[in-house]
C-alpha cells in the first residue's frame, strides 16, 4: 500500500514539473521608430512604431499595434516585416530592407507558437480590424481591390459570419481609409459599420451565426 502511494506521489510530482516545463514565457520588446512605405505605390514615407515579440527569449516576429486577449491562453497581434527591395539589377548587392504592415498573429501561451491568421479579404494596408471576445469585424477588399466587403469573422472558423457587399473601393492612398473602424456592444452581442458609401447597418452575433439589420429594418 505504501509503495502505492509513493509511485502515486512520485507520478504527481513528475507530471507538475512536466507541465511547469510546457509554459513558455512571452514577452515584447521595446518599441523603435521605423519608416514605412506606404500607399498603392508605396509613394509615401510615414513613422511606424514597431517592437518585436520574443517567445522564451527567441525573437518570432516584429509586431505594431496593441495585442488582443482572446482567452488567457491565446492573443492576436498585428504583424510588421521587412521587405528586401532590392533589384537584380542592382549593383550593390546588399538587401535594401522596407518595413511593411502585415497581418494578423495568432500566439499560443500553452504551445509557444505564433501562427499567422488568415482572415478573408483582408486587406493589408486598407482594413482595420476590430476585436471583441474571438470575433473580428473589418471591412475587406476584393483579390482585384475593386469592391468593399464588410466582414464578421469568428476564430477557428474558415468563411465569414457575414460578407456584405458595400459597393465600389475608395481610390486612396490612406491606410486603413474604406470605412471608420467597426464599434462592438455586448448584451446583444452586435458590431457597428459606418461605411463611407451607403447607410449604416449593424450586426448581431449569435453564436456561429449573424444577421445584419439596416435602418429600414428596424423601420
């Protein structure tokens, strides 16, 4: 019975310094002014404020804005990266570095791992995304960047809650210009678009489902 006991005790503490093992530690850096090429033409020069993420010490990923807690295992994170610009046609041959707005990370506490989400229609320099619980409301563009689409998308799953059809893209070279940033409210769950062209509409969230409700609706 004893020797039961002790194999038991044992198990639990091998199994709690195990699990202290798995935990990682994540951490980001300081933040440092870059220069960013912005624009369809990359024509503009604007200030970027970028920091990198390290996960247990080991640099993954520059990032740029304000992470969001999903669960108190997962964040989401905008990522920034450089862009070598460099010609084979030039005569230097050392890479020519331009920072660039990427993404959106998804990083694990449990796991360590820093995966990049893909999110439909999401449009690099043109979207930005609004977070509430593991749902993300944006306006997206299309591959030919010719229509705006307003989109509701929750975690993990692969097409969107809702995408609405807004009508024709705004020609600009502002980022994040084709509509204002989504506003959420809970109790409903719902997410407010205020697009540039076209009345204002919000969403209901229930669930893995949606539904838009516009002004007349509500008439």
């Amino acid at each position: 019975m004893r020797k039961a006991l002790r194999l038991t005790v044992s198990f639990l503490v091998l199994a709690g310094i195990a699990g202290a093992a798995t935990q990682h530690f994540l951490t980001f850096g300081k933040w440092m002014p870059v220069k960013w090429y912005a624009g369809a033409q990359e024509s503009k020069v604007e200030a970027l404020k970028v920091r990198p993420l390290y996960v247990d010490g080991k640099l993954k990923e520059f990032t740029f804005g304000e992470p969001h807690e999903i669960t108190d295992r997962l964040m989401v994170v905008r990522r920034s990266f450089r862009l070598n610009d460099q010609l084979p046609e030039d005569a230097k041959r050392v890479p020519q570095w331009k920072w660039q707005r990427g993404g959106w990370l998804l990083v694990d506490r449990s796991t360590g791992k820093v995966s990049q989400l893909t999110l439909p229609e999401f449009d690099f320099f043109y979207s930005a995304a609004s977070w509430y619980r593991d749902y993300v409301a944006y306006c997206g563009m299309s591959d030919d960047g010719g229509k705006v689409y307003a989109i509701v998308a929750q975690l993990g799953r692969k097409k969107p809650l809702v995408k609405k059809e807004l009508g024709a893209a705004l020609q600009s070279d502002i980022p994040d210009s084709q509509c204002a940033v989504p506003t959420w409210q809970r109790q409903p769950t719902r997410v407010n678009f205020t697009p540039h062209t076209g009345e204002q509409f919000h969403v209901v969230v229930r669930g893995h489902t949606a539904d838009v409700i516009t002004t007349a609706d509500e008439e």
